[in-house]
C-alpha cells in the first residue's frame, strides 16, 4: 500500500478556530461578515484572470456561497485551513493550506486584495502556511503557478519554495483552452 504524504499529526489542533500571526498580518478563519470585502477583493481583472473558479460576473452570492459553503466547510470537514489574511487595516486577501490526496502533500494557495497589494503578503502568507503545514508532519508542501503569472512566481520563491518543474496543460481557463503551471514544492529542510 502507497502511503499518502498529505497526512498531518492534528491532534490538538482545532481547525475551526485555528489562527496564526505573522509580523504583520493574522490569518484567522473565516466569518460570515466578510462576504463584503471578498465579493469587492472578487471584482479584480488579474484576480480574475489568474483564478479561473471565480466566476465572472462575481456576485454577493458567489462570495456567500464561498464563505460560508466552501471555506468554512473546509475547516469543519477538515480538508484544509482557509484564512482570511488581514493587515491593520482590515482584509488584505484570502489563502489556505489544502489537504488534497496525493503524493504532493498539502497545497498552499494564496489571493491578495487589489488594495493590499505590493507590501509583500503573499510571500509571508505562504511562508507562514508551509510553515504550518510542515511543523505539523507534512513531509513536503507544494503550490502551483500560471507561468505567465510573474508577480505569483516571485512570490513562491520569496517564500522559500523551489521550482521543482512544469505541469503541463494542467489549468483550464475560461475560454477552454489549457495552460502550464510551475509547480513549486517545500520540504522541512528547506
């Protein structure tokens, strides 16, 4: 039998409320409260343009049904730990730590604000959800890139992850043709 590397060690570990703060930010769980700023966070082009599952037009329902049907049931069923990243001045982006089967272990996923972007927290969300994934037994941890998206690039670098290779024909896009991703992996040692 194959065992499966997204295995974690969870005991104790609460992921309904589970939070963590890095020097500036806390990624907290979700609340019904910020289906607000994630349908306005929604409305961006390159947010829509590099996370084709966003459905455009994106309504005040669209982001209902992500928060309360997708992110905090992720956290109840413990498929993962969504967060809502937010700096001093409030939401700053969503991300998550997704126990996906599989020999990739645990994939990181990251959106940052329109408004929030350019200071960097991308690269200290990821970093600190690898970082999560990895103390608690992860043998690895892994994320996806559009090729063509540089900034997102950049940041799996920052944030300590090494490009391990190129998926090919692995994203879909809205007008169904098929691009690349750079897939990017973590290891404790890293």
């Amino acid at each position: 039998m194959t065992q499966q590397l997204t295995a974690l060690d969870l005991s104790g570990v609460d992921l309904a409320t589970e939070s963590m703060r890095t020097q500036r930010l806390l990624l907290r769980p979700f609340r019904i409260d910020d289906v607000e700023a994630v349908h306005r966070a929604s409305q961006d082009e390159d947010t829509q343009r590099w996370i084709s599952a966003i459905p455009v037009p994106y309504t005040r329902e669209d982001a209902r049904r992500f928060v309360e049907d997708m992110a905090m049931r992720e956290r109840t069923d413990r498929l993962g730990l969504s967060v809502v990243v937010e700096d001093e001045d409030g939401f700053a982006g969503t991300a998550g730590i997704y126990l996906r089967p599989g020999r990739l272990g645990p994939e990181i996923g990251y959106t940052v604000a329109p408004w929030a972007r350019g200071r960097g927290y991308a690269t200290e969300t990821a970093r600190a959800l690898a970082d999560w994934g990895l103390a608690h037994g992860a043998p690895r941890v892994h994320l996806y890139v559009d090729v063509r998206n540089d900034p997102s690039l950049v940041v799996a670098r920052r944030a300590g992850f090494t490009r391990e290779g190129v998926v090919r024909g692995c994203l879909e896009y809205r007008d169904g043709t098929r691009g690349d991703a750079a897939l990017f992996g973590r290891l404790p040692g890293d």
